[in-house]
C-alpha cells in the first residue's frame, strides 16, 4: 500500500531516542535526555508579547506564501546586518522550521540519481531527505584529528558530472566544528566554473565559542550566486515549537519552484509565529540570545573536561551548537548498541553516532541545565566502567 519513496526513509533517529526517553519517563522511569537538539530556555518574552498582540489583533488569516512583507524585510535586515548578505525580499522564502526549507531544496533541484555531497558526520535529515526525493547522498568521511571538516582536496575527490550541490553545516550539528573562513575560500576556489549549488545549514549561527562564524554565500560573488542560504529561529533564540525557518538564495526560478510547492503543500506558516519572529530577526532579544550562549559555554567547557576524564571516552572541544560528539571506540564500535544499553541501564538518552554516519561516537547535548550534566555524565561514567 505505502510508497517505495516512504518506505525507504528512516525515522529521524534524533526524534525516535527523544521520543523514547519521553515515553519512559512518561511511566514513571528516572531518565535524563541528552538526546534532543531543544535549549532548555523559555523562548523570549518580546517574542511571546508580539505573539499575544497579532492574536489580540485578529492577526490570524493566511498570509502570502513565502511570508508577510514585514517579515521578509526583518528577514533581509538580518542577513546584511549580521552576514553582510544582500538579498532581495523576493529572494526570501519562510518555512515551518529549516527543516522544510530543506524539504523545499531537494524537491526542487534534485532529479533521479542526482548527487548531494554529504560531509558526515551528518544531521540525520539530510540522506534522508536527497533519498527520499530520489537523490543520490555522496558521503565524505571527515575525521575527528581535522575537527570533523572536509577539505579542497576531499571535495575535488568526489565532484562527478552528476553533483548537484555540496551541503555545508556551520556549526555543525553533531560536532559543533565551525569552518573559518579561509578553510570556506578554498571549498569555494574548487566550486568555481562548476555549476554546483552549495546548501548552508547555518541553524546554529549564533552559538559559537571562541571562535568566528563565517556566511558561506559571504565568501565571494560567485559563491553568493550559488548559495541557498538556510537559517531559523529555532535554536538560537529557542524556539523550537514555533516552527520558523528560512532560505535566500540568489536563484530566481528555484525561489519561484520552491513557492510553488509550498503553495501546494503547506501555504504560509503560522501567522502569529510570522509576527513573533520579527523582533527576533531585527535584534531586540540579542541579550537573551547572548545570555544563553554564554550559559551553553559554561556548559560546554565542564561536559568538554568530564567527558575526557572518563578512561574510555574522548571527545574533541566543540566550538559551535550545544552538542559534543564523544568518541566511545575504545569500548565499543556499535553505537546503537551502546545508547540503547546506556538508555536500559542507567536511564541516559544519547543519540548513536551511527545515525550521524559515523559509527563508534555518541551525540550529548548540553542544552539542558547543570544539575542534569552532573548526574547524567556521572551515570554514564559509572557505566563505561
Ligand atoms: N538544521 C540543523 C543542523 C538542525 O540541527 C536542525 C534541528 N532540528 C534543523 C536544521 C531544523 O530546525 P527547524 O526545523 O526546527 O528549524
Ligand atoms: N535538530 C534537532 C536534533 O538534531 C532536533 C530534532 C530533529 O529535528 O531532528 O536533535
């Protein structure tokens, strides 16, 4: 009865171990969750208020596709302000979260057999999503002494007539490695005189730790032209629930496709999360944004020393997002195993590395509070031991 396409995608397995913890404690088990991608913080109350305005003002009918004028331009505003980018307010297109601007992608540009370069390790969506729309995921092992990022030459291995678009994440979720941006020039120098489309996950743009984020379209003229810039709410002013995404790109018939389909699909998001988003884009909750991340360093600098104290476990500093990628090898290559024996005996969720392409690591996210770091990684050491 199902279709092939379905039938072959996986669950997102970042949303199964977080359902599943849910499920447990739900009956009443001690579980701690280290698995969702979710900040513990309540989102903004500016957001919330502009939110109860648009509803006390009847602000609750279908809008244009890609978003209200007003919010594009908010949009527009942070991009130049924040990544020196132009864009034109037609260029703009506001999804239910990232993760169907992304869906909008690879419908729109990819065809049977068409290659999408995947540095892994990976966001779990990402095969799934260039599979599903009949793609083809071409994957490059990136290694942890590299800091998990591809170089020139990597990508000069696997560039055949068939690639459509190379799919960068920075930060990265699972690793939290940030590309800087001479390590972004030199990807570009090999993109140029191809006709490849760079996809930039920049979700996690605002949580990074000593170090600077670079705009991927921000590189050159040639790399602004050949970027779809993907972006949301959702993790840096912890928003999650809102479900507000977006992508620019310079590319006027795939904008074009890409309102198509979601006029066909989805319409315009939530009005009321389209009036809420606009102080956040135009930066009246910079200070929460900057309260958290400089809460999710302090958490980062004590999981980064505990993890490595643990005879057994490795993990290399993350300098972006709220996730450490913990190399557990020395104990175990099975990282399904390993989470699910994790998850049985001691009540901890973690998400396998394997779900993340890379087999032998575990993800941590530690955007959840210090009392729950301590006893979670406590229960972990006594497991590894
Ligand atoms: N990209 C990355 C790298 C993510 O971790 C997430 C987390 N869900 C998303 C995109 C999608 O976020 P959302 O759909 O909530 O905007
Ligand atoms: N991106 C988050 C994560 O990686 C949320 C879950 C999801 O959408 O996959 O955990």
């Amino acid at each position: 009865m199902l279709s092939q396409r379905v039938q072959k995608l996986s669950e997102s397995l970042t949303i199964a171990i977080s359902q599943k913890a849910r499920v447990l404690k739900a009956q009443g088990k001690d579980i701690l969750a280290f698995s969702a991608g979710e900040p513990d913080f309540d989102t903004p109350e500016i957001i919330k208020e502009a939110a109860i305005k648009a509803l006390h003002e009847g602000f609750t009918k279908y809008t244009a596709v890609a978003g209200i004028p007003e919010l594009l331009t908010a949009v527009q505003t942070k991009l130049k302000k924040d990544n020196n980018l132009d864009y034109e307010t037609n260029e703009i297109i506001v999804s239910n979260g990232a993760k169907q601007s992304l869906f909008n992608i690879f419908a729109s540009i990819l065809d049977k057999d068409d290659e999408v370069i995947i540095p892994a390790p990976f966001w779990v969506t990402y095969p799934e999503l260039v599979k599903y729309h009949g793609g083809k995921p071409v994957i490059i092992e990136t290694f942890e002494n590299t800091d998990f990022k591809i170089t020139a030459g990597m990508l000069k291995n696997v560039i055949t007539p068939k690639t459509k678009a190379l799919l960068l994440t920075t930060p990265s979720n699972p690793t939290g490695s940030v590309y800087s941006k001479k390590e972004l020039e030199s990807l570009a120098e090999v993109l140029k005189g191809t006709d490849i489309l760079v996809i930039s996950d920049e979700m996690y743009e605002k949580l990074v730790f000593d170090t600077e984020f670079t705009a991927v379209a921000s590189i050159s003229e040639d790399m602004l032209k050949r970027t779809i810039t993907v972006n949301g709410l959702s993790k840096s002013v912890a928003m999650t629930g809102w479900r507000f995404g977006y992508c620019a790109s310079k590319i006027e018939e795939l904008n074009k496709a890409m309102i198509k389909l979601q006029s066909q699909s989805t319409s315009n998001i939530n009005s009321i999360t389209q009036k809420a988003a606009i102080p956040a884009l135009l930066g009246e909750v910079d200070e929460d944004i900057e309260m958290m991340r400089k809460e999710f360093e302090k958490r980062r600098e004590f999981v980064f020393e505990e993890f490595n104290k643990i005879e057994g476990l490795s993990a290399a500093k993350p300098v972006g997002a709220f996730y450490i990628f913990v190399n557990h090898k020395n104990i175990s290559n099975d990282s399904m195993d390993f989470a699910l024996k994790l998850l049985d005996k001691t009540g901890v969720a973690v998400v396998p590395g394997v779900g993340f392409g890379s087999e032998g690591y575990f993800r941590f996210s530690f955007a959840t509070s210090m009392e729950n770091l301590k006893e979670g990684i406590k229960r972990i050491k006594e497991f590894v031991r």
